[in-house]
C-alpha cells in the first residue's frame, strides 16, 4: 500500500515538474548542503533518487559486513554453550525460513537486538551481551523469533526505502539540520495574476499548480516522517504477532518485553542515556526496543509502539495466531490491525507451552537456580549448588549407593563398594555399603 | 472508432483477469510445494535425532566411566588413608584427632567437588537432547501452519476456483494418538 502510495506521490510530482517546465518558468532555490542548485539539480536529485532506488539492492548486499566490521560483531564460534545456536536453528524451522542465518554477538552494556536481510539470501541476526545474561531460554527464543519474523517480512529492507523516501523530501525542502532551508519562487513567464496576453496561464490554474507545489514541499516532509514512523510501529506489531505464532508462547515475548523495560528505566545508568547519536536515532526502527520513546513525549515520533501497549496486546491473546493477535489488538486498543498489510490470512492457532525445556526438566532445583544467563554467562558453570545437583543426578544415573551418615553427610560410592566397610569422611563413622530406604531431605541438602 | 475502445478495453480486462488467475495458480502451487517441503523437514529432524542422540550418550557415558575409575581411585586413597588412621584414633590424643580430623575433611572437601568435566557433558546432553525435541516438534508446527494456509487458499473464495480447477486439495494436520499425549512421569 505504501509503496503504492511513494509510486503515485513521485509520479504526481515529477509531471507536476515538468508541467511548470512547459507552461512557465518556475525558479526554486533551496539550499542543498551549502550550494544552491536551480532546476537542473532538482532533476538530477529526483533523477538519482530513482538510481539510488534500482542500484540499491547491490549496496544492501554489502550491510551486514558492514555491520560486523563496525560493531566488531563476533559469531557464534567461540561459544561453547550450543543453546543459542539452538535456539535460533529451532525458531527457523518454526518460520520455514530457508534463508542462510547467522547470529553475530555485539559486546555491550545495553540489551538490544536487531536482524537484517539482504537480497542475495543471506541474513544475520545481532544480539548483544547484556541481552543473553538478563533473559532465559523461552525470552531469548521470542526475541530470536521476533528478529526471525522481521527477515521473513524483510522489513529491513522495506523501512530503509521508506526512510530514503524520506530523506529526498526533506533534502528538497530544506528541513533538514545541514540546510538552512528554501525558497520557492514561482515566476511565470506571461507575468503572474493579471490579464491574458495569448498564451498565459490561467490565473485559476496557477494558483492550483502552487498549492500543488506547497503540498509537495511543505506538507510533505512532515507527511512523510509521520508515514514512516506508522510504518515502523505497524511492523513491529507484526513482528511481535509472528514471534508468538513461531513459538506458541505469548508468555515468553510478554517477559521478555517486561525484562527490558524493566532494566531501561530502573537499572541502566543514566550517562548511557545522555547523548543519542546519530547513528542510534538511524537504525533505531531495526531495534527490538527503542530508547528514543523516553526521550520524546510524542507518540508518533516514536518507531516503536509503547511497550506498556505491546504487553497489553500479548496478555489478551487467546490464542497463538495472527487472527488471535488481530482480536486481542482489537481488544486492547479499539482499532483494527493488518488492515492494509499483505497478510491474507488471519490465522487463530492453539497456545502451547514449550515441550521440553531446561526448566522442565530441572523442576527439582531449587528456586534461583536458573535466573539469569542460561544462554551465556560464565558464572553459571561455576554455581557449586548446582554442580551438587549435577553431580546427584550422574550418581544416581550411574547406579551410586548413597549413605546418609549421623553427621548429615551424604556419602555416594560406586557399587564397585557394595558391601564393603567404608568410614564416612567427616565424622570417621563406620558404615557397610548397602542400599539405604528412606534417605529423605536432610540440612545441609536443604541449604544447598 | 468506438468498436476499437471496446475492443482495447475488453481485451485489457482479459489480460488483467488471466494475469489474476496466473496469480492465484502459482501462489496455490507455492503453497503446495511449501507443504511438502515442511513434510520433508520432519524426517530430517527425525533422523537427526537418530543419528545424534545415540552418539552423544554414548560419548558422556564413556567419560563418564572413565571418570569413575578416577573417582574410585581417590575414594580407595581416602579410605586407606582413614584406615591407616583408624585403627590409632581411639588413642591419639585431643589435639592429633583434631589436626588428623582437618586434614580428613579438607581431603574430603576437595573430593566432593571435583573439578569433573562430566558436569558439563551431561548439562550438554541434557540442552541437545531438549533441542532436538524442541526442533521435531517445530517442524511438525511448521507443517501444520503450512498446510493451514494451504486449506485456507483452497476453501477462500477467489481461489478456490481456481483450485477446482486444477484439482487441488485440502491437506491434513498432523495428529498424533492418545498414548503420546499423556503426560509422562518424570522418575529417578
């Protein structure tokens, strides 16, 4: 629809343009990067906005290693814990994705992720370090899925010509920081208002040809940043309805989102917050979570929709679909969703929780265990409770005898020991190596 | 004159309405052909579970055993070591016992937690074995959306024509029966 809109609002323009050409002369000034250019170079630029637009799949083959070399992005190859690979070669089989997908880890003090997908197939997706050791395994899967979704809907690639769209008009117009704006100067050849003399423009259609002028270089800036950022926030609701149909978890999105917004307005440190670059405010629509929101009271100048609505919309799905999406949109904020985007289908699917995961499993543990850092940090190799539990569980699996002495101590033997006369390490009781019934919970278990 | 306006008029509106049909075919046949490929994927991951978790077991147990016989042979160095002490302990005096007592527990502290690197085969296992599962059953998911959309295309209007036409059908879910979806016990 929109590019529909971009085609229709370009052509009006360019045949507005070379209408005036014909019937009159119009003379507009803008200052472009510190030298005025006159008609000729207003061709030029809307010429090479069209060139820009058909050279531009060759240049995006080019961003990710940009991308890489930049943030100094390393790959998944140094890693020895496997869950993220996992984690991501799961949520492609869930999406049917059969692009080439690399994940790139980003050292950095703020949680964030973005994807990008190139023409020739190949994708990445970008997580940084903060990311992996605040969320757990379901969170991290939703996010990955919620990135998975945005290269299947490549909309990578789709905002990047909306912002070029954007930038061309604001160029023209002389709204932008570098320009000190523009003046148009409408100058018709037969003299302006007036009398006919054979030949002159109507003074009717004149008029209608500068208010056509006004719109396009006035209004349209404006427009066009608006249009951009109601893209932006459009697609990351689509985003996040994918997620939930690639992973059949709303839960998982929904704490996740909750994690973040949680660690942006409590725990970071305020100086991260001081300065926005440039380069921030550019790829803030390929984010997972924007940051400028808390910068700008206006909603609408925001590329991401508020994430209090986003939970919102999550917390009322009854089911895992798009169409389950759609109606708990509908529920949360009045207002239909997939309206005019490409999804012909509305799917309502079944909520399902995740078959097996780690947690499952470790149901056992107690409470604090697995917190935070599943995926990556180092310290959770290190937890001494959680290797005793490990360690129980290789002794039972492996068949070893546990003794429970006077003193609380757990005592486990292989049965190379069975029957043997063993002395309990900490108080020297003897104790003849059998199978004991009844071994309940004791202190120093309870404590672990 | 006007015979040639309706003439260009009609014969664009049957180019636009066979381009339709062109349109609605080849986004059928896609669809078509994305449900056999995710059919396909199930038997890839299945076999993949096949292949893989039956040589990762068998390597983490192997380890497994031979870190065993490391630990057998410090509890047997232990044992004799507290041996060699017992049989003195009743008449050893206050101050030995609880220097000996020290030097027993220290050796024991050490010995229970062992740097063994089994933990970390077994917590691998334990994340591949979850994976592995976790990916069949995504792709069973991912047969199943597809051939949701599938029937959506074959049974919504505009293309179901079109799928009469060309004879294709309605796809089925994936089902599983009544002894794979009781809940099962979780025992050591």
């Amino acid at each position: 629809m929109v590019v529909l809109f971009y085609l229709v609002a370009y052509s009006i323009g360019v045949a507005l343009y070379i209408t005036f050409l014909m019937f009159g002369e119009v003379e507009i000034n803008t200052t472009l990067v510190y030298h005025q250019v006159n008609n000729a170079g207003l061709i030029a630029l809307a010429l090479s906005n069209i060139v820009i637009l058909i050279a531009l799949p060759r240049a995006e083959n080019g961003f990710i290693k940009k991308h890489i070399k930049e943030f100094d992005a390393k790959d998944l190859a140094g890693i020895k814990n496997k869950t993220i690979g996992n984690i991501t070669e799961e949520m492609c089989i869930a999406a049917g994705l059969a692009e080439d997908l690399k994940v790139y880890i980003i050292e950095s003090l703020m949680p964030n992720a973005y994807a990008m997908s190139q023409p020739n197939g190949r994708s990445a997706i970008f997580l940084t370090t903060r990311l992996l050791e605040i969320l757990d395994r379901n969170e991290l899967q939703a996010v990955i899925a919620h990135e998975i979704s945005h290269i299947k809907n490549k909309d990578a690639n789709y905002l990047t010509r909306a912002f070029l769209f954007v930038a061309l008009l604001n160029c023209l117009s002389g709204s932008d920081k570098n320009n000190s704006g523009g003046q148009v100067r409408v100058r018709s050849r037969y003299g302006g208002g007036g009398g006919r003399r054979g030949g002159a423009i109507p003074p009717h259609l004149l008029i209608i040809l500068l208010i056509a002028l006004i719109i396009i270089f006035v209004v349209g800036p404006i427009l066009s940043k608006l249009i951009y950022y109601s893209i932006s926030r459009k697609r990351e609701f689509l985003a996040d309805a994918c997620a939930v149909q690639y992973t059949r978890y709303p839960d998982g999105l929904i704490n996740a989102l909750a994690k973040i917004e949680h660690f942006y307005t409590n725990e970071s440190d305020s100086r991260l917050y001081t300065q926005i670059g440039e380069r921030q405010k550019t790829y803030d629509a390929f984010y997972f979570f924007s940051i400028l929101s808390f910068f700008t009271d206006k909603k609408h100048h925001c590329t991401h929709p508020a994430t209090k609505n986003r939970i919102d919309v999550l917390k009322k799905m009854g089911g895992s679909g798009l169409g389950d999406y759609q109606d708990a949109y509908k529920k949360a904020t009045g207002k239909g969703l997939f309206k005019n985007l490409d999804i012909q289908e509305l799917m309502h699917q079944d909520v399902m929780v995740p078959q097996t995961s780690p947690e499952d499993i470790a149901a056992k543990l107690p409470a604090g265990i697995m917190l935070a850092g599943a995926a990556l940090s180092e310290d959770f190799k290190n937890k001494i409770v959680n290797k005793q539990e490990i360690n129980d569980l290789r002794a039972e699996i492996n068949g070893y005898i546990t003794i429970e002495c006077d003193c609380d101590t757990r005592i486990k033997f292989p049965d190379l020991y069975k029957g043997r006369e063993m002395y309990c390490p900490h108080c020297l009781k003897k104790h003849i190596v059998e199978e004991q019934e009844n071994i309940g919970e004791n202190e120093l278990s309870k404590l672990q | 004159m006007v015979l040639m306006i309706a003439i260009i008029v009609v014969s664009i509106l049957v180019l636009a309405v066979f381009a339709g049909v062109i349109g609605l075919y080849n986004s059928l046949i896609q669809k078509r052909n994305e449900l056999k490929n995710a059919w396909s994927q199930i038997g890839v991951q299945l076999k993949r579970r096949h292949d893989l978790i039956p040589n990762l077991v068998e390597t983490v147990q192997g380890y497994a055993q031979h870190e065993k016989q490391t630990l057998n042979a410090v509890i047997e160095a232990r044992q004799q070591a507290v041996n060699i002490q017992g049989a003195d302990i009743e008449k050893i005096s206050k101050a030995e016992n609880q220097l000996s007592g020290t030097l027993k527990s220290l050796f024991a502290l050490s010995e229970s937690y062992p740097d063994l690197k089994a933990n970390q085969n077994f917590l691998m296992l334990q994340e591949e074995i979850s994976s592995t599962e976790n990916r069949i059953a995504f792709s069973r998911q991912h047969y199943n959306d597809s051939a949701m959309e599938l029937n959506n295309a074959v049974e919504m209007f505009p293309s179901n024509v079109i799928a009469g036409m060309f004879n294709i059908g309605k796809e089925k879910f994936f089902e599983i029966d009544e002894a794979e979806a009781a809940v099962p016990q979780v025992k050591f």
